[in-house]
C-alpha cells in the first residue's frame, strides 16, 4: 500500500463498460449447461449421446446436423437412389409370381405318359440306379466311423477286378485289351520287385545279374537285423559296450526334462 500524501479519499476507479462486461460473463456462465447437465436432463450415462458436431464452425449453424454424402467412385450415391423402390420391388414380385405361374403351366410332365416305350425303359433305369447309388452312400456314410479299411485282395465282392473293368468298358464301347494288358503287367511287375526285396542274397546272385538290386536288397536287409547296440562306422564309439552306456547316459539325462514338461 502507498504512504498517503494527504487526506483525500482515493477510490476504486473500475470503467462502465468493464463492469457490464464482467456482469454479463457471469450471467452466461451460470445460463450455459455443460455436458453433464446435459447428459442428467436427458437419460443420464448409457442413454445420452453427446453431438459432435454442434461445434463445428460454419457459415450457417443448420447446416451441422446434416448428413454427409457418400462418395462412391465420384459420385453421390444418394443422387442413384429411387425414392419409390418398394413400390418398384413390389410390381418386379408380381411380375416374376405370373410368369413363374405360366412356366408351370406349360412345364411338360416328366413322369413317363408322354414318353415312348424306349425312353420310358431308359428312364426307368436311370432312377433305379440313382436310388442305388444313393443307397450305398448312406450305407458308407452311416459306418464310416467303426468300419476297418479292407485291402483288395480281401474284397470278396471282387469290386476292383480287371474283368468287371473289361466289361464296363466294354458296355461304353471301347476295346477294354490295353487297359487289360497294362494293369495285369503292372501287377506282375510289383509282385517281382516284392521277391526280389524278400530274396536270400544267393538267389539274387544266381537268379538277378543286377548288381544294384542285389546291393539294395542286402542293404535292406542288414538294416532291419541291426541291433541298437551295434556301433556303425561314423558313430565315433570305441565299442558296443561304450555305446549301451552312452544311450543309457542320454536315456537318463533327459528323464527329468520329460517329467517336467
């Protein structure tokens, strides 16, 4: 505070036009409703949904609640719009309701009476033989589950033979030899290789002068007797003896880990 000079009683000086100022601030701040007011007058949380766009800053203030367009490849999309499309969807289901009425009116009957003697018979054995094929799907499909895989040399209804494949070929009108010929060459040629792989080394030498098919039938062979314990070149073991104890040392060492997995 000043040291007063004199006597005189010196006031605050506030200007009008500060004072009207200050007033009005006052008086719109208490007017003005903030979102929480506005979220408890109309529902409360859950239920309100604050605008975001009345703050948006336009030329005109009725323009902020109006829906933008939706652009599709340069266009409005609202601009293709038909303002009358139930109407329109309504006449297109009447339309399709009479002619769907015309074709079954004019549908020919299929069930044999226009049709001759032949056709008749032919028609006949088509839908016996669909209800055939539709029979045995469901009889698969009902045991698939619990039914074991039969190979074909165990199929007693011969399903896979090279006669019935003769015969249908035959019914289609082609020359069932070849095929014949090849499946019957191709089986004979599995069953020699399945020989030769169960054949003793002595008779691969005296019956088979191939060299490789003797060398990979041995190999095979030597491979299956092999005992765990025999130690091959390669493996870096003295013996067989430094190799059952190194198997029982790794057997070991990872006991614990299993356990703990």
């Amino acid at each position: 505070m000043p040291k007063p000079r004199n006597q005189k009683e010196r006031l605050s000086c506030i200007p009008q036009a500060v004072l009207e100022a200050k007033a009005k601030k006052e008086t719109e701040k208490e007017k003005r409703k903030l979102e929480k007011d506005l979220e408890n007058d109309n529902g409360g949380a859950g239920v309100y949904s604050a605008s975001l766009k009345k703050h948006y800053i336009l030329a005109n203030d009725e323009w902020k609640e109006d829906i933008m367009p939706e652009i599709f490849d340069g266009h409005n999309v609202y601009d293709f719009i038909d303002p009358n499309i139930l109407q329109r969807l309504e006449e297109l289901e009447r339309e399709e309701g009479l002619r769907q009425e015309e074709e079954d009116n004019d549908d020919v009957d299929m069930d044999g009476q226009e049709l001759k003697l032949e056709e008749q018979e032919a028609l006949a054995a088509i839908r016996k033989k669909k209800s055939l094929l539709i029979q045995q799907h469901r009889i698969k499909k009902s045991t698939a589950e619990s039914r074991p895989t039969v190979p074909r040399k165990l199929d007693k209804d011969k399903k896979f033979t090279s006669e019935r494949m003769g015969r249908q070929l035959s019914s289609l009108g082609l020359d069932p030899t070849l095929a014949i010929n090849r499946v019957r060459s191709q089986s004979r040629g599995h069953k020699r290789e399945r020989s030769l792989d169960r054949g003793d080394a002595m008779d691969l030498d005296i019956g088979q002068p191939n060299k490789k098919l003797r060398v990979r039938s041995t190999s095979w062979s030597r491979s299956r007797s092999r005992s765990p314990s025999e130690v091959v070149p390669g493996e870096a073991f003295k013996d067989s003896a430094q190799k059952v104890k190194a198997l029982k040392i790794a057997k070991k060492s990872v006991k614990k880990r299993n356990k703990d997995a």
